[in-house]
C-alpha cells in the first residue's frame, strides 16, 4: 500500500504541473489533488483521524484565512466565480497539498518524500546550470517547453535572450525559490539525521553554483545568512571555524561575480534601485487598505493612483508591472490585519516554534521579503502563467510543516 501512495503521489504531482502548465482549468486540478487526499483518507483512515485531532491548528488556520479572504474580497465587491476562484486556488489547494504531503511523510517517512521534491529541483537546476555554460541544448529545452505551455511574448522573449539561467521554471525568481525550497528540504533532512555531512555540504555547494548561475542576490544572501545563524546557535568552536569559511566562500563569490560583471555583485543597477519605488507603493498601500484587498488585489491596478509620488524613483515604472516584488506586503494586503493576525497567532502557538521556524525559515522569509517577485494574487498555481508561485501561503505551508514536525518530537540539532 505504501508503494501505491507513493506512486500515486508522484502521479498526481506530475499530473497537477502539465494541467497547470497547460492552463487546465482550476477546478479540474482541485480535484486531482482531492481525489489524492481522499485515497489516503481511505486507506488510512485511523491515521487521518489522528492527524487532524492532533493537528487541528492547522485546519484552523486555513479555516480563518479562507473566511477574512472570503469576506474581504466580497466587501471588494467581487462577483461570486471569482470570489470561489480565489478561495479553492489560495485556501482549498494549499490544504490539500499541506495535508497529503505530511500524511504522506507520516506514513512512508521524511526521506522518501523529501527526495520526490528534490529531484525536481536537481533536474531543473542541472539544466540551469548546462544553460549557465551556454550549453545549446539547454536552452533549446527551455524553448521547447516554453512552446508547449504557450508562455506570453515577454516571457518567450526573456527567455530567447538567454541572460539568466532559469533552468525548467517560469522565470528565474521562480527557480529561485525552488532552490532555496531544496535548500530548506535538505537542511531538514541533515538535520534529522536523513543526511550524511558530506553529502548535505557538497549539495550546499551545488546550490551555490546553481544560484550564481541564476543570479538572484537576495537567495545567496539568504542562504548564507541562514547558514551562519545556525551555526552560530551551536556556538562550539567547530561552529565558528565554519563561519569562517562561510565568510571566505561568500567573499570568493562576490570577488568572482564582481570580476565577471555578474548581476550578483551590483548593488546600484536599475533592479536593485528600482525596488525602493516598489516598497514605498507597498507600504501606502498598506497604509491606505488595512483591512486588506482580497484575492482579487492587483498592485498593478492601483499605481496610477499614487504615481504623483513614486515618479522621481529610479525604475519607478516598475510598479505597474512588478507587482509589489514582497511577499509580506502582499499578504497583508490580500488578508488585512485580521489575516496577519491569525498568521502571526500560527506563528507563536508554540513559543518554541518561534525560534526554530526563524532558524529554518531565514532563507525563505529573507528571499522573499527582499527578493522574490510576489505575484498579484497570493495562490498557488493559479491560472495565469506569472502566479504559478504564492510565496506567502507557501511560506505558511512550510512554517506549518516545520511545527508539524516540532510537535513530533523528531527535531533535534545535528
């Protein structure tokens, strides 16, 4: 049986990327990931039971954030479908996933699971990194499947210009945060023991070179910030000999990324300035709607409105076509202070859980507060090619999951 789920697991996670990559329709997908849910219920169905009595925050969580996301986008004065669109693409799907994904790990194990995610992340990082080379067959790869999943004109262009790796992924912010979720990925694994050293440090290693090849700042700067908080918590002396080698890796990579002319050293290019226009646009947003947008907010829609002050910014006609480019900015501003809240509430449950999520979450939370292009609307996998990725519910799904495996007992220092 547990053969079969895993089988089944893997299908249905193919399944769910070729309906999204070819535009399936959202409730046809919701039900690819129920009729998952629902054979796991089945076939174990004392095990279900048990999880949710022992986990109801979970569901509770979801619960309040589908009710403010519900009544918020109605006071919005959105139609019915699209109020329901967003509760199935930002609620519904990422339970189901959350709940499959960790029923899965509980009856087959962390290893197995964990390794279904990362070889998505290995193919697609190796592509990056042959397309790092210039070599032709990555990027032919890259332009074959972009001509299945019928991408729009920008993106065929951007990736026809062949300036940032991006392995098999959308854009290169979106393999971004699939390599930081490998990242996050492995460095649980090690530290349940799931991991030899040497081979969690040699795919450190791997994940450097792949996000240099990518060239996103903001994940490099995450992970080693990441890495040298975790150390520093052990505060032995073996930990600070690695801190300092920490510091000399990350010094070689800025020397070698400065000497290349590689985007990862530039502090002063139009990106990076441009990003000052975008969260001051975000924070009068905020300012401006505490109580939240609904899932039907699009910044976009609502920078002519505050262009009289955000014109003298350098790049500040990124705002009608960036989005807010932060995670946490648009996740208050879909669910208002009373979402935040309840996220916050998740957050602290157990005090204990504040510090170890902080230590394994840096990565994530640094990249996209500071990184990651947040898409209008905060779903997963919805139906628009550019919001294939939600970092502020993937962000719970993994802070949820993490404080799973807290109350476990299974995590412990390495």
């Amino acid at each position: 049986m547990r053969i079969f789920l895993a089988t089944l697991y893997l299908c249905v996670v193919f399944l769910y990327t070729a309906f999204t990559k070819l535009s399936v329709g959202l409730p046809v997908r919701t039900l690819v990931l129920a009729f998952l849910s629902g054979v796991i219920v089945v076939c174990y169905f004392r095990e279900a039971r048990q999880f949710f009595r022992k986990h109801i925050e979970i569901t509770a969580a979801f619960a309040a954030l589908g009710a403010i996301g519900t009544i918020v986008t109605y006071l919005q004065q959105s139609d019915l479908v699209s109020t329901l669109d967003g509760l199935t693409s930002n609620v519904v799907q990422p339970y189901l996933i959350l709940f499959s994904t960790m029923m899965l790990i509980e009856i087959i194990g962390l290893r197995p699971v964990a390794w279904l995610s990362l070889s998505g992340a290995a193919l697609s990082g190796l592509v990056a990194l042959l397309q790092f080379g210039n070599i032709e067959i990555a990027w032919r790869l890259r332009e074959i499947l972009s001509d299945i999943q019928h991408e729009p004109a920008e993106i065929q262009n951007y990736v026809a210009s062949r300036s940032r790796a991006l392995g098999l992924s959308l854009s290169p912010i979106v393999f971004s945060y699939q390599i930081i979720s490998a990242y996050l990925t492995l460095n649980v694994m090690y530290r349940f023991g799931e991991l030899r050293r040497s081979l969690y440090y040699g795919s450190f290693f791997l994940i450097l070179i792949t996000l240099l090849a990518n060239g996103t700042r903001s994940a490099l700067l995450a992970i080693f910030a990441s890495e040298t908080l975790m150390q520093l918590r052990k505060g032995r002396l073996p930990s600070l000999l690695y801190i300092g080698a920490i510091g000399a890796i990350a010094t070689a990579v800025y020397f070698y990324a400065d000497a290349t002319g590689s985007r990862i050293a530039a502090t002063e290019d139009a990106s990076a300035l441009g990003r000052i226009a975008l969260y001051d646009y975000g924070l009068r947003l905020a300012a401006d709607h505490p109580f939240g947008l609904g899932w039907d907010f699009d910044p976009d829609g609502f920078a002519w409105l505050y262009w009289e002050h955000l014109s003298d910014f350098v790049n500040a006609d990124g705002v009608f076509r960036l989005g807010l480019h932060d995670a946490y900015l648009n996740f208050f501003l879909v669910y208002g202070l009373v979402g935040t809240l309840v996220a916050a509430i998740v957050l602290i449950y157990d005090p204990r859980f504040v510090f170890i999520s902080a230590l394994y979450l840096f990565a994530y939370v640094l990249h996209a507060r500071c990184g990651g292009r947040c898409p209008s609307k905060a779903g997963l996998c919805t139906t628009k090619p550019d919001q294939i990725f939600g970092p502020p519910l993937t962000v719970c799904k993994v802070a949820l999951a993490l404080s799973l495996f807290w109350r476990m007992g299974q995590l412990g220092d390495s």
